[in-house]
C-alpha cells in the first residue's frame, strides 16, 4: 500500500513539474501562477502549509510570496530555518521544528500555526545566486518529509527560481520602459505648462474606466498604454500652437489635429508586440466620434473604432474639461460629467459614459492621486 501511495506521489508530482515548465515561462503575473501551483504543490507533498520566500537584498529581508492562509510574512535574512537556507544555500529536512535551535517559532506565535516538521529549499538564479526559499511544513499522515520529497520541491524551485528571474528582468525591463516614457512625455509637456499632468490623468481614467467595463487585468496595461501616448504625435505640432492659450483659428486646429496622424506613425515604428500589441490602433483614435466623424479622416469610424479608443476619448475629456486651456475656464469634476452625458452616442460611446458616471466620487480621488504621487508626466488634450 505505501508502495502504492508512493508512486501516486511520484506520478503527481512529475506531472506538476511538467506544468509548471510549461506555466512558468508564458506567464507574467507570477504571483497568480504560483499561487495556484503552490496550491497544487501542497496536495502533492502531502503537506499541511507551503510557503515561498524572496529575498529583500536592500533590507536584508525574507517576505513571503506565497504564505497560504496568512497575509505577508517578513523576517530578517538570518532568522529561522527559511533564513538558514537562504544563507547556506542548502536544503534542510527537519523532523521536529521545535528541537532545532535554528528555528524561529515567532512566526508560529503571529499566526497560530503548529509547525512540526520542515522541508526546505533554496531557489537559485542563473548565476547560483539565492533568491529565495520555498518550503512545506509538516505532512499530513504525521510521518517526517523524506528524500524523495527534497528532490521534488528542489526541481520545482529550480522551475520556478528561472521563471521568476525571467520575469524580474520583464518588471525592470518594464519600468525602464516607463520612466523613458513619462520622461519623454513630461519633456513634451512643458511646452504647454497648462496641460501639466493631462496624460497621466487620462491614463489612471481609462485604466479605471477599461477596469469598471470588465476588461481582463491583462488588457488593462495595452489600455493604459495607449492612453498614456495618445498624445504623443503633438511633438510634430508647432509650438506657436502648442503653447497659444485662445482658441484656434481654423488653419491651426487643422495643425492640431494632425497630432493624431503623427501618433499613429510613432507608434507604428515602435512595434509594440506581446501584451501591447495594437497599441498603435488605438492611441491615434481618441478624437474620432461615436456617431461618426472627428479626426484623423478616415477608417475606422463611428462604433468601427476600437472601445479602448472610446474609452480613452471619454478620459481625454474629462481631463480637457477640468483643466483651464486655451482660454476656457476649468470646470468641476461634476460639471464635466454632465457635459460628456450630453454627448453620449454623440461623441462618446454610452457604455463608457455610464461607467464614468458609476466612477462617480471616485473620479476625483484617481486625479487627486496622479498629482499626489507627483506623476505630471503626459501631455496636453
């Protein structure tokens, strides 16, 4: 019997292997993935907790990524059996956490777990670098964690430990991305101080907005995107324009509008791929009209045009409609929402309309924290 029960284990465990290599590597929100094999991971050991921990090199810190059934967990880089590990780089099997000097039963005080038995392991880098430490406490048919078991947690760590790498190196990559970005845009911004901070509202509006619609979380960064570069074409655009605070003549708001054929054209050459691809479809259309009509000329037009182009033309108003700019007066938070209402199936999509107005109190909050977190970094309309 325990023959069989063993090669159950083996079998399951090879094929949570198996899916995890597969997982890992076309995964970007790594904590949900880990989160769900970890789950997995507990069944499979037979275990009653497991945990994994990254190391915190700027505070000489453990917290927790997954802690199953607790919030976050933090502790110092020496302390306790994780912390050991992550020190040693070695792997530990501890039958009785109680008897072993190195364990730390604070944790077990905070959150009223009974630790009796520990398995363990480092998770190494590509350059043999301890990243962190995962772990399963105490099995569940009361015998001690065994060898075999080490070998299991130690390959899944080693999966995990390349996917988790992979996707530190996305993250960096990632905020690089926007701070070139956000210094870009804040750069084209102070052509036009009066604009200050316009991008960044439209960008946390139509995240909030794309959000209250139901769209996936994964769809939301395109969206934010596309909404923070909306905008970018107005580089092309001279500043006689750029900084005039009347409004246009005819023959400059022609000028102005073909900002959204130089948007559509930078964006073009960037290549936007992977979860940004199209980002270029949608940007340049935040001025077409949902009844038809508004600016660039030309496909795609009306309800053709892309809901998250909508969705960024309801968040550019409203951004437009409560900042003072060539000599209109800002209105109220309020105010500008009934103005978009009066355009609904006009200029703007109803859907997106409705779920500004649900937004309702919470639309001052977003503006009020672009500018609390000092992110005036966009552009202008």
């Amino acid at each position: 019997m325990e023959t069989t029960d063993r090669t159950e284990r083996r079998i399951r465990g090879l094929e949570l292997l198996l899916r995890l290599g597969m997982e890992l590597h076309s995964e970007r929100n790594l904590h949900h993935l880990l989160d769900r094999i970890w789950s997995d991971l507990t069944l499979v050991l037979d275990a009653e907790r497991s945990s994994l921990f990254l190391v915190n090199e700027e505070t000489k810190e453990l917290y927790s990524v997954i802690a199953q059934n607790e919030g976050e967990i933090r502790f110092p880089l020496d302390s306790g059996i994780a912390g050991h590990v992550a020190a040693t780089g070695k792997s530990l099997l501890i039958p009785d956490a109680y008897r072993d000097p190195r364990f730390n039963p604070q944790i077990d005080q905070k959150t009223g777990f009974r630790t009796r038995s520990i398995l363990s392991v480092p998770l190494r880098n590509q350059r043999n670098e301890v990243l962190g430490v995962a772990q399963v406490l105490n099995r569940s048919d009361g015998k001690d964690f065994d060898e075999e078991d080490q070998l299991l947690l130690e390959a899944l760590a080693s999966t995990a430990a390349v996917a988790i790498e992979t996707v530190q190196l996305y993250e960096e990559q990632k905020r690089a991305a926007e701070a070139v970005i956000s210094g870009f845009l804040m750069a084209l911004e102070m052509r036009a101080p009066q604009g200050s901070g316009h991008s960044q509202e439209v960008r946390a509006y139509s995240k909030a907005l794309a959000a209250e619609l139901g769209f996936p979380e994964d769809d939301l960064r395109r969206v934010e995107w596309a909404a923070a570069l909306h905008d970018i074409g107005k580089i092309a655009v001279s500043d006689r324009i750029m900084t005039k605070n009347v409004p246009l003549s005819r023959h400059e708001q022609v000028e102005y509008e073909s900002h959204t054929l130089w948007t559509r054209e930078f964006l073009e050459a960037m290549h936007f791929s992977g979860e940004l691809a199209g980002v270029e479809k949608i940007a340049p259309y935040h001025h077409k009209r949902f009844e038809g009509g508004g600016f660039p000329e030309g496909p795609p037009d009306g309800r053709g045009v892309p809901q998250e182009a909508r969705i960024i033309a309801v968040a550019d108003a409203l951004s437009v409609l409560t900042a003072p700019r060539w000599g209109r007066v800002a209105l109220s938070m309020e105010d500008a929402m009934t103005r978009i209402r009066q355009q609904s199936g006009k200029a703007f999509d109803p859907l997106v309309v409705e779920s500004l107005h649900r937004l309702g109190p919470r639309l001052e909050n977003i503006r009020m924290g672009v500018h609390y977190a000092g992110l005036d970094g966009a552009n202008h309309e």
